[in-house]
C-alpha cells in the first residue's frame, strides 16, 4: 500500500505552515477593538518598519494575496492603454488567469528572457510604439525577484533595467514574491535590491516566506502612482480588520524573521541539490540561487516519486520538474527526499 506524502512536500513554499512567531502576533493583536480599513494602531506601525526597510519616502498597502498586490499596482502605474513589458515565464503572465488584463485592461508584452531575466536590451527591443494610437503604450516594465525559473537579479542588473525604463519614460515594478529570498542569497538588505537600484512600485511578498495570508503593495517613488487607495478598495484588495494582516507583516520585517526564514529554504534547497545532483540520471539544471531546484528526471521517475513527495512537473516535454523549500523545510526532509528519490530511480 502506498504510504501518503509526508507533511512537508517540495511542490511550493505557499504550501507550507505558518510560522509560530506569524501565530503569535496574530494572537497578540486579537484584543479589543481597533479601526478598521487601516486606521489601527498595528498598521501605523507597520507604515514605520516599512519606511526602516525601503526609506522614509515608502507607502505601504497591505493587501490579501500576490495576484491582487501586482494587479493594483500595476493599476496603480498605468492607464487603461498601457502595455507592460515582462519575462514570458513571468508569474503576472503564466499564473494569475489574465487578470492584469482581465481586470487591469492592461497588454502584456512577454518577452523572451534567458534564466527568467529580462534585459535592456530586450526592454528596448519591445518598447515600441510609442505616440501611436495604433499600438498599447509602454508604461511599465516588470521583473520577479526571485525570478519564476530560480534565478536572482542583481542590484547592478536592477538598476540597468530601471535606467533603461526610466530613460523611455516607463516604469519599474517589482513582483517580490520571494524578494526576501533573493535577498538573503545575495547577503544584501532589501532596499539595496528595489529603492537604491530604482524601483518605482513593489509587490512585496510574505505568504511564501510564513505568513498566514497578506502581501503588501509597496510605492517606492510617489510619483509613480495614482489612486492607489481607490484601486485596492475596487479591486477587493482592503481588508476590514487589516491589523490582522499587518501584525503579520510586523512581526516578519520587524526583526529578522524574513531572513531567517529565507534563509533556511535556501539552505535547504542548496543541501537539496547537492544530496541529488550525483544520483544516475538526475541532471540539475542550474546552480541554486534562492529556493527552488529545477532538474531532469529519468522517464516515469517523477510520476513514482510524487506518490511520496508533492512537487511539480515544471517542464513535462524536457521532463524538468522543480522542488522548492520552505522556512520549515528540514535537513530530515531533504534526506527523506533524495533517499526516496535514489529508490526510484531505474537500476
């Protein structure tokens, strides 16, 4: 009989728990009454650590999930004619349904991009069209950090794609789903990879690094935006009872529990790599950078070994698949995994 899947899988870090200290301060804020929509005293605060991590000049608005926090945002920068420039394999153009054009009315413009970066010289190639009533105009460009394929930009990298923008007169956005990741690989602190390099608007990511629920739009250059007040209550992105939200928030930036965290799922996702990269027939692909590790898998392998351990097939003509790690992933996970995977593999 086959046994299930152990609790700790490698399909994503949104499918792991929350962390105790996120619990506690959910807990801790769940006296009393408070404003709502924002005007509680946790909010105020988190409006100070933000301006502690990305400069004073830093608005933040927390929002439900990540879909929401880019699709405002994007909003936010852009009029209903607007093009953004962004990777093929950007999350914004794979996996949120169409919903910054859905719900945006935006165009997307998916380039193709190596490693999963965009270029200047592939923002120049796309941002076409400008003053032409014929054509969407390009307004934005935007990149992941971490990228969907692993990757890691850095801040030399950033700054040449913001440079790039702003001299044809768009706009950088940043979806930091795993921002704190590329963060600590990279052994720099956040504002170095989005304010010091030139990043208008950020979508900052918490629920892949232990929050329960909540990411945060975070407007680094105020004249990048309009209404984003009004944006985030059409787009159903205010939440009622938002200290809840923003205890999270707090108690992740405050000190250094988003290091941490992102940390240990590095850590483990390079232990990860090393513990297969020598099994017959496992090819991994790249060098680690962040959470993820993308490799090759022999024919039928993957299907076996999912049985055991959750995790996705990333690309099924190459056979790759991608195993990611999370705040809670453990040493014990990763030998679990690499001796499951060494079993089920052809003799």
């Amino acid at each position: 009989m086959t046994s299930p899947p152990p609790e700790r899988g490698f399909a994503s870090d949104n499918q792991s728990g929350v962390h105790p200290e996120i619990l506690a301060a959910i807990a801790a804020v769940n006296t009393g009454h408070q404003p709502a929509y924002g005007d509680d005293d946790t909010t105020a605060r988190l409006r100070t650590v933000f301006a502690g991590h990305f400069g004073e000049q830093a608005a933040v608005y927390p929002v439900f999930n990540g879909t929401g926090a880019n699709v405002v945002a994007l909003q936010a920068m852009s009029d209903r004619w607007s093009s953004v420039i962004c990777p093929e394999g950007a999350h914004i153009n794979v996996d949120e349904c169409g919903a910054a054009e859905r719900v945006a009315g935006l165009k997307l413009v998916a380039v193709p991009a190596p490693g999963g970066k965009l270029t200047p010289e592939a923002i120049r190639r796309h941002a076409t069209g400008f003053g032409d009533p014929h054509h969407a105009q390009p307004r934005v460009v935007s990149i992941s950090q971490s990228t969907e394929t692993g990757t890691v930009y850095t801040p030399g990298e950033i700054a040449a794609i913001a440079e790039t923008a702003h001299g044809l007169g768009m706009l950088v956005h940043m979806d930091g789903a795993r921002l704190a990741n590329a963060a600590a690989a990279l052994d720099l602190p956040l504002r170095a990879l989005t304010t010091d390099a030139g990043v208008d608007v950020l979508s900052f990511g918490g629920t892949k690094n232990g929050l329960m629920l909540g990411e945060a739009i975070v407007v680094l250059n105020p004249d990048a935006v309009r209404g984003v007040e009004y944006l985030r209550k059409a787009g159903m992105q205010l939440a009622s009872k938002m200290r809840f939200v923003s205890a999270q928030l707090v108690a992740l930036l405050e000190g250094d529990l988003w290091l941490r965290n992102a940390r240990n799922a590095n850590a483990m996702a390079r232990l990860l790599a090393d513990a297969v990269r020598d099994l017959p027939g496992v090819e991994v692909q790249q060098e680690v950078q962040a959470n993820a590790v993308f490799a090759v898998l022999p024919p039928g392998v993957a299907d076996r070994l999912r049985k055991r351990f959750a995790f996705y097939t990333w690309d099924a003509e190459a056979g790759s698949v991608r195993w990611v790690c999370s705040f809670d992933t453990t040493e014990q996970d990763v030998a679990a995994f690499a001796a499951a995977l060494a079993e089920e593999l052809p003799r």
